[in-house]
C-alpha cells in the first residue's frame, strides 16, 4: 500500500472517530469541545491519533533514512 493511501486511511480513521463520538453518543458535541481543551478524548479517538502518530512517525524515520540526492548534487557542483 502506497504510504500516501495508509496516511489517507489513518486520517480517516480519526475523522470517523470523532463523528461518531459527536454525533452517536450522548453529549457528544460537550465532549469533543472538553477534549479539545483538556486533551481527554475517549478511548476509539485516542486509538485514531495514536495510529496517526505512529504513520507520521514511521515516514519521518523512512523519510531520514533515504539520502537527499539534491544536497549530494550541490556538494558535487561546489
């Protein structure tokens, strides 16, 4: 799967599960604005932004671990 499409799907995945917090459960709107406050989310959305951390996470290490081919050139040119 093209990391684009997974990061998509996590993004996704957070979405839905503030929605469903919101929107099918009781008081859901009063607890979306307390999570945005004090940062106390229910356990399906502290699921969500895990995964989304751990997909960001695991392309910043793929995205260091690659050498950049432009500085390579500039020190070739100099």
């Amino acid at each position: 799967m093209m990391v684009a499409e997974t990061l998509r799907k996590a993004i996704e995945n957070l979405v839905d599960a503030k929605l469903v917090d919101a929107l099918a459960r009781p008081d859901g709107l009063n607890r979306l604005l307390a999570h945005r406050r004090t940062g106390v989310a229910s356990p399906d959305i502290r699921n969500a932004e895990r995964r989304l951390e751990e997909m960001l996470g695991e392309m910043l290490s793929v995205a260091d671990a690659v050498p950049d081919s432009t500085a390579e050139h500039a020190e070739q040119a100099a």
